[in-house]
C-alpha cells in the first residue's frame, strides 16, 4: 500500500493540512503582538487558506482519482509521475505569493507567484503524460454520467487554475484583491464546482450514492446559476453593469437548488435498492 502513487499524493495533501493550520495557531500572538489590523494577520488567514484549497483538497482529490485508476490496473509511469509530484509542491508554494500581492506590489511577488503558476501548468502536464497511456481503458468503463462529470470536473478545475494564473497579472490582481465577490465567487467556483462534484462523482463511481441525472442537472444547474450570479454581482462593480432588482434574492433562491439536489439524492440512496455488485 506505502508503494502506491496514490498513497504518496495523500501523504502530500495531509501535509498540506498540517501546514495550513500553522495560520490558526499565529493568529493569536499576531493579535497580541500586531493587533487584528495588521498585515500579518490577514496574511496569517491568506496562508491557511491557500494551503486547504490549493495543496490539502487539490491533492487529496488527485491522490483519490489516482487511487481509483491503481485500483482499475492503469499503468503509471514513474518518470513523468516523479515530475508531476517535485513540480506541482514548488507551485504550489510559489503561488502563496499571489495571496500577498494586495499587501505588496513587490516585483519579486509577482515573480515567484507566477513562477509557481508556470510549474503548476508543467506539473499537470507531467501527470497527464503519466496515465494517458492507459486512461481511455479506464475511461471506457465509467458510465456515460461519471464520463460527463469527470469531463466538466477536469473544465472546472483548468479554468479555476487558469483564473489563478491570471491573477499574477497587476491589474487582475487589483481586481481580486479589491472586489470581494470576486474571491467569493472564486472560492464557490472551486469548492462546489470541483471538490464537492468530485465527492459526488467518487460517491457515485463507489456506488455509495444513487445519483440520478435529474439530482446532477438540478445541482448543476445551482452551480451555473450562483456562480452566474455572482459574478455578476462582481461586474456591476468592475464594469459598472447594471445592477439586477432583487439579485441578492434571485442567488437565495438558485442556492436553494443545491439543497433540493442533495435532499434527493440522499431520498434516492435511502430507499433506492442496493446494487449487488460493490467497487473495491
């Protein structure tokens, strides 16, 4: 087991968690010492953050995709893997530095963090030259719903790192750092279009759920509509857009669909009959 890739990936990703708690834990003498309008303080919160979304949950949900691929007898290959791994940490450290451009417009912050950007790209490059080989066998045994998920899943997360490349650019980084609806849309992009679809598709894959394409629609379609909202919301500020009557309602309601989705998806689990055949 200790061999296994996907071991190694969740090794990382519980390392990650360790990390980012060291955020937490300053808070209290930053706040004794420094005082809550310190600088430290927010980069102190910036810092636990950055390290849940970008390092521990990023790579828990590679190291559980990579698991599923051991499990189905995908080869992987070690070289491409071994970049994967050494490039995709440095990245991930180096784009710490895109959370600290609203305290400094230093140069050399713009230039490790999208020096970390760039690794990151090359990273996930590596990784899929790693299972490509192998991958459609695996792919030809999923589904045509865990097909269509695992394909917006793979959508979502190369926009949610390409919307954090851009943010090494000056302006864009003025934009994010000064328009909270825009950091809130992006951290809503990320959590529910990505990591809480992922648990879905691997709840489903693991035949732990029944997911119906009814329940995926409706939570799809509470993704597309809040995030569409949002941002929205974000452009009548940037681009000076005309602002939607009762748009705050509109986003209660649409936020209401991810309720209604999950509420029928556990109805369906509960009482849906349970399949005789179980993965793994």
């Amino acid at each position: 087991m200790k061999l296994k890739k996907s071991f190694l990936l969740i090794k990382y990703a519980l390392l990650y968690m360790v990390i980012s708690s060291l955020g937490p834990w300053a808070l209290g003498a930053i706040m004794t010492t420094l005082g809550s309008e310190s600088v430290w303080y927010k980069l102190a919160i910036y810092f636990y953050l950055h390290f849940q979304y970008n390092a521990w949950f990023v790579l828990a949900a590679i190291g559980l995709m990579v698991f599923l691929l051991e499990q189905s007898k995908v080869k992987i290959e070690n070289r491409a893997f071994s970049k994967f791994i050494v490039l995709f940490n440095i990245g991930i450290v180096g784009t710490f530095f895109l959370s600290c451009l609203w305290a400094s417009s230093h140069w050399s912050l713009y230039l490790l963090s999208n020096l970390g950007s760039l690794t990151l790209w090359i990273g996930l490059y590596y990784l899929w030259n790693s299972i490509k080989s192998e991958f459609s066998t695996f792919y030809l045994t999923l589904s045509n719903q865990s097909r269509f998920i695992l394909q917006f899943l793979v959508l979502v997360f190369l926009l949610k790192l390409l919307v954090q490349t851009l943010s090494g650019i000056p302006y864009i980084a003025e934009i994010a750092t000064s328009n909270l609806d825009v950091v809130i849309g992006y951290l809503h992009w990320f959590f529910l279009g990505f990591i809480s679809l992922f648990l879905l598709f691997l709840a489903s894959y693991l035949q732990w759920i029944k997911l119906s394409n009814f329940n995926l629609g409706l939570y799809l379609l509470a993704f597309i509509l809040t995030e569409f909202l949002i941002f929205y919301r974000a452009a009548t500020v940037v681009l000076q857009w005309a602002f939607l009557p009762n748009l705050n309602l509109y986003l209660a309601v649409a936020s209401l669909l991810f309720s209604v989705s999950i509420i029928g998806i556990s109805l369906q689990s509960i009482f849906a009959p349970q399949s005789k055949t179980q993965r793994f």
